[in-house]
C-alpha cells in the first residue's frame, strides 16, 4: 500500500494555503496520492462563543498573543501515529535549511502552527511543539508563508514527487555551503530589443562554448567550477 505523506497546517487563515498547495508540482503530487496538504482553522478549537485564538500579554507589551488552548486541541485532534512532527512557524526559531528538509520527509505526517500578531503564547513551542523554525532574518505577517515554504522544500524529497531524481541531487544546497550552477536554454545567440545602443543593435548574449560541445567531461568541469558560494 502506498504510503502518503500528511502535511496540515493549523491558521487562522486557512483559505490563504489552498492556492499554491493545488498547483503546479504540490497539485500533481496530490493528485497522484504521493502527499496530502490540508488546512485547518484554528478556530474550529476554540472554546468561547467569539472564537478567540488571541489575548492581551502577561506583564503588558503591544500586540495581541496567540492563545495555548486552541493550538493543543487541534494537534490532540489532528497528529495521527506516532511518526509524525509538530512545526511552530516562529521568527525566533531556527533557520529551516535543506538538510532540515531531507530529515522531515522521512515523517508520515507534518503538522504547522502558524502564528500571527505580536507571537505565540511560549508553552506552544514549550509544550506542544517538536521544533521551531524560521524560514529567514526577518519578520512576516504570519506564519502561512513559511509554512507552504517549507511545505514544498520537505515534500520535493518524497520519492516519486520530482520526476527525476537527478534533478534532485543538482539543486542548490544539495551540499552545504554552495549553490546550483547557472542554467541556459534555447536559443545559443539572443540579441536584446530593450537593449539597443545608439549605434544600433546590442551585443548578441551567448550561451557560454563550452555547453554546446557535446563535451559531457568538460560541461561537468565547467559546472563545477561556475557553483556558487553562499557568502
């Protein structure tokens, strides 16, 4: 029986993951039952008539925080088995890397908890949580972004997701520290109609030689040695 990887994301704003999750490599991998991304509203766990998933902070401060309760019943509600792994979108968590994204698609299901406002009450990441992650050094609205974010990065590792596996092994970041070679395709000589000089037309912009040789030991050298650093 096939085995299909689980990814749920708990927000307030569940209408917002649908659009990217049902399209292009996410949407196919759906359809042919290789993964399953689910929103969930987070106030479908609320407890009081206005559905309430925020509250004013202890000790004072601006901003409204993300309540415990509504987070613990929806993972008590949504986590099935026992390899499954708990997600806190959190711009103080750790910055999510591809390694990060290799390890996770070993689990049967992912479950995020998207946060919002000024945060999350602490015991979410405390309590509930397995790990916290940010998907960069700076802050967004909300946690729906780096979730469908890392939602992608963890589910392009699930065999059978990419087409080819080569394609896989080639991306950028596959080794630490370096980034994927540059790219070209048709066609070899391209002349730029928005960049005409005075004297007439621009300098064609070429494919470099040595990708059109056919020359399979020399393109790999040249790739090789044209991998980016990250800085």
């Amino acid at each position: 029986m096939k085995k299909v990887r689980a990814f749920d994301i708990v927000t307030i704003f569940s209408e917002m993951i649908g659009g990217y999750a049902n399209t292009s490599i996410l949407g196919r991998a759906q359809e042919n039952g290789l993964i399953k991304i689910t929103a969930h509203n987070l106030r479908d766990w609320t407890t009081d008539k206005h559905r309430s998933t925020d509250d004013s902070s202890y000790g004072g401060g601006p901003g409204m925080v993300m309540m415990v309760e509504p987070f613990d019943l929806a993972v008590k509600a949504i986590k099935k088995g026992k390899k499954a792994r708990v997600i806190l979108t959190s711009a103080s968590g750790k910055i999510f890397t591809q390694a990060d994204a290799k390890r996770l698609a070993k689990y049967d299901q992912i479950i995020f908890l998207c946060g919002r406002y000024e945060g999350v009450d602490a015991r979410v990441e405390e309590k509930i949580a397995d790990e916290a992650f940010s998907i960069g050094g700076y802050v967004l609205t909300g946690g729906e972004l780096p979730a469908l974010v890392m939602t992608d990065a963890i589910a392009r590792h699930v065999p059978g997701v990419l087409g080819k596996r080569e394609s896989l092994a080639e991306e950028s970041h596959t080794k630490e520290g370096l980034l994927e070679y540059p790219q070209y395709t048709k066609p070899p000589l391209y002349v730029s109609l928005s960049k005409v000089g005075s004297r007439g037309l621009s300098k064609p912009w070429l494919v470099p030689e040595v990708l059109l040789s056919g020359d399979h030991a020399k393109i790999a050298e040249w790739r090789k040695a044209h991998q980016k650093k990250i800085e």
